[in-house]
C-alpha cells in the first residue's frame, strides 16, 4: 500500500528539542514530552529556538455517526506508538502523516493537558511566554478539550483549568501575582467576555517592544482558583454560540484566555568590607528582577462548509467571517513554513493577536482536533495539513526581566530606618553612660572635699589649743613678773637698792615672745589659706586625672562610632535618592517612548539634557537636593570627599556630581569650597571613577562663566589635561573633554586656556576614538574657534588660529564628514569659523578644507550652517581666487 502525503514526501517527526520539562513529585511528566527546561546558561541568553509542537486528538463517532456511518470504516487510522496518522484515500490506499503527539478517541483529558499544555505551562513559570491553542472543524471538540470546567465530573477538566492549577500551585501569593482576561474575536470585533459592554477593543502595536497590546480590556487579579472559575463561567455565558447540522453548541467566535502572570525574583547579594577585613553590616543592595511571562489559550472557531452546516441568513456572514480569520492564519502559517520575507499578519485581527505565537517568543503548542467520519475526510485532510505546515514554524524564545526599582527602594528605607533607630539607641546610651560618669565623678569630688574640710578642721583646731596654751604660759609669766615688780618696789622702799637691769631684760623677753608668737599665728594663718588653695587644686586634680582621661577616651570612642554611622547613613540616602532619581526618570523616558541621557556622574549623557529635564518637571531638584540639604548638609557631604573610606569618598563625589548638576546648587557648592575639593580629588586620587566622576562635576561647574575663571585660577585646565593624559576609560574622557569644551567657550580665559595646553589635551583625547568622547572634542573645538574669530574681528588678536598652530586642522578635516550628526555639526561650525580670516586660508587650502566648505555649503543639513560657509567662501579673496583658478561652482 502507498504511504506519502500530499505533497509526495513522507513527514518526519524529528525536531530540536531545546528545553526538558523539570520533574514534578505530584505529576510526572510523561514520556512523550519533548520540552527541557533550560539552563542557567539558556536562561541569560538572548534566545533560544523553540519549534511550535503539533498534536492531533480524535473525537469519538458521535450518536449521529454510529448510524450514518455504520456501513463505512473510519477515514483515519491512528497509530499513536509510532507517532503517526494514516487517512484513507480509498479501500486501498492512504497518506501518512507523523505528528509531536497522536491521541486516540481514548486518550484522558488529563493526558491531553500533560503532552499538550503542561510543558508551555511550565515554560511560562519560567518567564517565557507560551501558547495553547485548538484548530480543527466545527463539531471535533476544541472547546472541550480547552474549556471544559468538569463541574460534573473533575476527570473533564480541560486545558484552562488545569493550567491554572499548576500555576497557583507554583507562585508564592506574596510576591507574585496574576492576572486574566478573556476576550472573543467575533465577526473581526474584538469583545471583552467579562464586559459585554465593551464590545470593541482596538488592537495597538507597542512601537518600543513590538508586542501587541489591548487597551480597554479587563485585567482581572486573581487569587485562587475558585475566582478563575467563576471568570471562566461568566465568560462562557457571554460567548456567542448557535445550533448548526454539525453541532447544537458551535462557537461562532475566536476565544482567547490571557494570563498575566509577574514573579519577583532576587539575584545574591555582595558584602562590602571594611579596611580591617572584617565583614560589615552594610551590605550592597542586591538586584532584584521582575520576571513577566504570559499564557495564550485559543479556542479557534471551527472552520464549516455552509452546504454542510446549513447556516444561512446572520450564521452565514458569522461561517463568512470564521473561514476568512482561519484563512488568514492559514496564509500566515504557510508564509513562516516556507522562510517568506513577508507575512501577513495584519490581514486579520486573529493573525495580529498570534503573531508572538507563530514565528515570535512565545512557547506555542498547538492540539489539531479531527473527526473519523469519512463523509468529512475533505475538512480532516485540511485540518491535517494545517498542523503539518505549522511544525515548520520556529519561535526564539525570550524572556522579559526587568529591574525592580520599586522593590529596591522599600529595601533601602527598611535597610535606612534600622541604621537610624540603631543610632538612635547608641546615642542614648552614650548619653546616659556619660551621665552615668558624670554623678561618679561629682560623687568622688564631694567626697575628697569632705576629707580635705575634715582635715582642715582638725588642723585649725590644733592651731587654736597650741596658741591658747602659749597665751597662758605668757599670762603666767606676767604674774610672775608683777610679784617680781612688787617686791623690787617693797625693797626700794626699805632702802635697798632694785636691780633695774633684770626687770628690763625680762620685759624684752616678754616682748620677743609676742613678736614670736604674732609670727607663728601669721604663719598659722598663710598655712590655713595654703591648704584651701590645696585643697583647689587637689579637688580639680583628683577629678581631672584618672576619670577625665577615662572620660575622655570613651567621648573619642563614642565620636568615631558616631562618625561611621553618619557616613554609613548619607551613602544608604545617597543611593536610595539616586535609586529614585534613575527610577523615575527611566519612567518619563518609557512614558515618552525615548530614553533621555543626562550627563552626571551616574549616568551617560550631557549635563545639559538633565538640566532641561530638571528644569521642566522640577522634581529632581524637589527629591534630590532639598532633601540631601535638609537632612545631610552641604558641608557635611563636602567633608566627605576627604574620607580614608574608598566608598564613601566615591559616594560622596557623586552625590556632589549630581547636585552640580542643578544651576540653583553650583554657586553654593563653589562657596563652601566644593570646586577646591574636587580639583584636590584630580589631584590627590588615581581612582578611575573618583577621577571620573569628579571630572564630570567640573564639567557641571564649567557651565557657569563665573566658575571657569575660578577653575582655571586654581589650575583646573592643567589638572584636566593630566587626567586626559593618564586615564584611557571613555566615560572619563568624555567627562574631561565636556569639562574643557565648556571651558573653550569664554572668551576672558582664550589665551590661558591654549598657554596651560587646554587645546593639547583636547587633540590628545581622541586617541580614544569612542563617539560620544569625539563629540565633546568637537565642541570644544567648535567653542574655541568661535571665541577666537570673535576675538579677531574685535582686534584682540591677530595673526594665525592657536587651533592651526597647535595642528587640529588636519584631525578638524579629517571628521568634516563623520557619520555621527553632534560631531559633523560642531567640525562644520569650526570651519566655518576659521575660514573667516583671511590669515587662515592658505593653511586651509593646502590642507584640504576648501573641499569641506565647498561640500559644506552644497550639502550640509543645516541651512544657517550652509549660509554661513557660502557667505565665507565669498566673501573671503583667497578662496574665491582659489575657486575660480579650480572653476568651482558655490
């Protein structure tokens, strides 16, 4: 018996098998899955190819069948051990067709969802995008296969409610979520089943991503399941269904399940550590990702020949719109089969819907449903050959990940508030050990001054017992010197003689007695005053030595910790206010459907576009820099920049870069002092990003005419070229380039800037050779040229270009033409510039710019550009004579 298909070759069952589906305790996956799950290296590639897999299902002879049919075999054979499909001619002969997987008018419903449905489930889990769908003829059992809820019996359950277990069985409801939708294509209106009222919704391309989007369409979260099934039946009892010969519930619309599905997913996270190599508690935010995939389930309307199916009238125009969708999608399948460059997909709303299906990035598998009747052999040999072309379909599977800044920013509040309260517990208790000190030392102070006063008592009190007793001794001796005196008196009187000289004597002892006695209660007196004086300075003394120096050491301690806490606190603000910054500005540029550049030290474009953007919305200078001036202080963060830290020096020059990023900002960092620390840090640091990011801060500065005579008073331009010189990473050189491109624009500082080598510096830039550095070369060469030329025609200078005399000419006519825009605009300026002058021009002729003004004035895009070079070529003598020698036209 002959075996071939329609097409005379026989059809293979191989395919590349990229993935394998994990292996799961509760439903192993069965033997004739062919979907591996990826690798870690599979995951971060770009893509990964992924065939779409065709399956058909037989539907068993229905009532109707048995007794039509009863005299006649079935038109197909199954052969699902092989894989393959034989559908009779005639009694002697059949084609054979091979598929991913043949099912049998036996084959579970639970079967069906394992080799069908589970591995794109599987694969959506894991961030890709997948697809379900069911083709075949009006009355095979699509819908059953796909919708069926089993309220009577579980064993039923189709594709749809089976997916849905598996994903809530797998998502954590904390951080992950789901979404649905459940749409209908009827009559090519696209229909919301869960709003019948809105009854046509747009079909829009995302001009960024390329995906097809649906606005006004209801995105239902759900939490379980029992919700999904109550979506489900409101969706079917608003599906247009009518009763045709071929089957009493055919859907005479397309429809189409969505499942939203966003996981959260956390990359490691680095330790930062600290000088002495001990781990920090400051970790690095880590990264964390937002994985959205989503699930497609399609229940085609079946295809019907209207001579079969008996539809006329209002069914007629709906079979009409039916065959004209699948026809579309048919062309569409045959066009990806066969490599077309062109495919149509936007002949029909359906094929717009499915392009990411077929041919996109979606994980397809598509489940073909015949009938065995062979009064419709010719709609099963279609159906057949449909899923046959569809098996040559190949899809490059992605996934979408997406920087959750969102979930980052709650971190690092979370992270900030507990370094806060635990500054704030430390504070407390240094403040009260401090005080804690302060009674034991008030304590010990109170006792040594009672000691010192008990001695001083005790003291006093002896002086007062030795004086009292010296007092009666000489009270004494004065009594006896009054009887001594009255009996010399009463010998007198008797006639004898007194003896003067002895009495004379003891009055002078009396006397030297008092003298002595008056000098030791002085004496008494200076000791008593020399104790309290003592007494002083003992008391400062005792607790001035071992507590204040106790004291003291734990003040210091106490200051140091206090310090890296602070340090600690503004990097964590600094990231989470540039965290904001980037996330909320990577939002306006989505929103605006461009990326703007800025030109900070955290980013890749010029300060002046995130001026502009600054300046338009205001929130950047509202989030940034009221907040670091409000709880961190400009002195604060300037201080910084001197930090033995590596990373909080770098953290600290780039919140200074950003701030001088705003006009408001420059003129108070210049005064605090901000412009000498940064030039210090050209100075001092060989850090590739601290000398980067300081450039790009002094670019900032440059942009104010009153800063760049500070800059170039304090040897900015030298400090710049010898960073031009050392560094070679073009994000540095490109901030020092923009630095002294702002600088070549001031007409005051011309002559300093070519004497300390700014022209130099700026020509030996652009070894690097990457666009964006040669730009900003470009701009200030352009910048420098217009100054001087000004300069010229005031009668400042005279004689040659410093540009010309310094040999820019030839790199100048070199990248006259360069393909990018920014730096042919400014080359083209510069020219035009330097043709001006009549002293320039033969240096111009003989090295080849005459050819540039000439093309410049024919071709340039710019019309003020493109004046200006024709207004220099005549009005200029040299070049006109030049002209006419060479008979150019102008």
């Amino acid at each position: 018996m002959a075996s071939s298909n329609r097409n005379g070759v026989r059809a293979s069952a191989k395919f590349d098998r990229p993935l394998r589906p994990r292996p799961r305790p509760s439903s192993p996956a069965p033997p004739g899955s062919a979907i591996r799950r990826p690798s870690p290296s599979a995951r971060n590639s770009t893509a990964v190819p992924g065939r779409v897999r065709v399956a058909v299902r037989l539907r068993p002879r229905n009532a109707e069948e048995m007794i039509a049919d009863a005299d006649f075999a079935d038109c197909v054979e199954l052969q699902p051990e092989l894989k393959r499909l034989k559908l009779r001619r005639n009694n002697w002969d059949s084609d054979t067709y091979e598929f991913d997987e043949v099912l049998t008018e036996f084959a579970s419903q639970k079967r069906v969802y394992e080799v069908v449905a589970k591995p794109v489930v599987e694969s959506v889990l894991d961030g890709y995008n997948g697809t379900v769908m069911a083709y075949g003829q009006t009355g095979t059992g699509k819908t059953f296969t796909l919708g069926r809820l089993g309220d009577g019996d579980t064993s039923d359950r189709g594709i749809m409610v089976r997916s849905m277990e598996d994903i809530f069985a797998d998502l954590s409801p904390d951080t992950d979520s789901v979404t649905v939708s459940y749409l209908q294509l009827y009559m090519e209106t696209l229909q919301d089943l869960l709003n019948p009222a809105n009854d046509n919704i747009p079909i829009l391309d995302d001009p960024r991503t390329g995906d097809v989007s649906l606005p006004g369409a209801t995105l239902v979260e759900i939490r379980d399941q029992q919700s999904f099934l109550e979506l489900l039946r409101v969706g079917e009892a608003n599906r247009v269904a009518a009763n045709t010969k071929l089957n009493t519930e055919s859907s005479r619309s397309h429809a189409i399940l969505m499942v939203y599905i966003k996981r959260s997913v956390m990359e490691s996270e680095d330790i930062a550590s600290s000088q002495n190599g001990d781990a920090s508690h400051l970790t690095k935010p880590s990264k964390p990702l937002v994985r959205k995939s989503k699930l497609v389930v399609v229940d085609l309307a079946g295809s019907e020949r209207v001579h079969k199916s008996g539809s006329e009238g209002h069914m007629l125009e709906e079979a009409k719109s039916i065959n004209l969708s699948l026809s579309s999608l048919g062309k569409c399948i045959n066009a990806l089969a066969e490599n077309n460059a062109h495919v149509p997909f936007r002949d029909s709303k359906l094929t717009r819907m499915l392009r990411d299906s077929f041919g996109g990035t979606a994980r397809t598998s598509l489940i073909v449903t015949i009938g065995p009747s062979p009064r419709h052999r010719g709609e099963t040999s279609s159906t057949i050959l449909f899923g046959q072309r569809a098996m040559k379909v190949e899809n490059m599977l992605k996934i979408k990940e997406e920087f959750d800044y969102k979930s980052l920013s709650r971190k690092l509040e979370v992270q900030l508030d507990r370094l806060i309260a635990e500054n704030e517990r430390q504070q407390k208790a240094f403040e009260d050990e401090v005080e804690k000190v302060n009674l034991e030392a008030q304590c010990r102070i109170a006792e040594v001054e009672r000691n010192f006063l008990d001695a001083l008592e005790k003291e006093r009190l002896k002086c007062q017992m030795e004086y009292m007793e010296l007092v009666k001794e000489l009270e004494q001796k004065l009594v006896l010197n009054q009887e001594r005196h009255e009996c010399n008196s009463s010998v007198a009187d008797n006639g004898e003689r007194p003896a003067p000289s002895s009495s004379a004597d003891e009055v002078a002892e009396v006397k030297m007695l008092l003298e002595a006695e008056r000098n030791r209660r002085k004496a008494a007196e200076e000791e008593v005053e020399h104790l309290r004086r003592q007494l002083g300075k003992h008391t400062q003394a005792e607790a001035g030595d071992v507590e204040i120096i106790k004291l003291r050491n734990m003040l210091e301690d106490e200051a140091n910790q206090r310090k890296r806490l602070e340090e600690e606190i503004i990097i964590l603000r600094s990231q989470l206010l540039q965290l904001n910054f980037e996330a909320d500005q990577m939002r306006r540029c989505l929103e605006n459907g461009s990326s703007g550049s800025t030109f900070s030290a955290m980013d890749s474009s010029t300060t002046q576009v995130r001026h502009s953007q600054f300046k338009d919305n205001g929130y950047g200078q509202k989030s940034s820099v009221a907040t670091l001036f409000e709880q961190v202080g400009l002195q604060k963060i300037l201080s910084l920049l001197e930090s033995d830290d590596a990373n909080v020096r770098i953290h600290a020059v780039k919140v200074v870069a950003n701030l001088a990023a705003e006009e408001a900002n420059q003129k108070r960092i210049v005064e605090a002092g901000g412009l000498t620390s940064l030039l210090m840090l050209l100075r001092r640091y060989e850090d590739e990003t601290v000398r980067r990011v300081a450039a790009g801060a002094i670019a900032n500065l440059a942009m104010n005419e009153a800063n760049q005579e500070l800059i170039m008073a304090e040897g900015g331009i030298t400090l710049l070229s010898l960073t031009a010189s050392d560094a070679e990473d073009p994000q540095t050189l490109r901030m020092v380039a923009g630095a002294i491109a702002n600088l070549c624009g001031n007409d005051k500082i011309l002559m300093t800037l070519r004497s300390q080598g700014g022209v130099k510096a700026l020509l030996g830039i652009v070894r690097c050779g990457h666009p964006d550095v040669l730009s900003q070369v470009a701009r200030g060469i352009a910048n420098f040229a217009k100054c001087e030329s000004r300069a010229s025609n005031q009668g400042i200078k005279s004689g040659r270009s410093f540009l010309i005399e310094d040999g820019a000419l030839p790199w100048i006519v070199q990248n006259a033409n360069n393909e990018a825009a920014p730096i042919r605009r400014h080359i083209e300026l510069a020219l035009c510039h330097l043709a001006q002058h009549e002293v320039n021009a033969k240096d111009m002729i003989s090295g080849g710019a005459l050819w540039e003004l000439v093309r410049i004035s024919r071709d340039c895009s710019r019309e003020d550009i493109r004046n200006l070079a024709r207004r220099t070529l005549s009005s200029v003598p040299t070049f006109k004579s030049e002209l006419r020698r060479l008979r150019v036209d102008y």
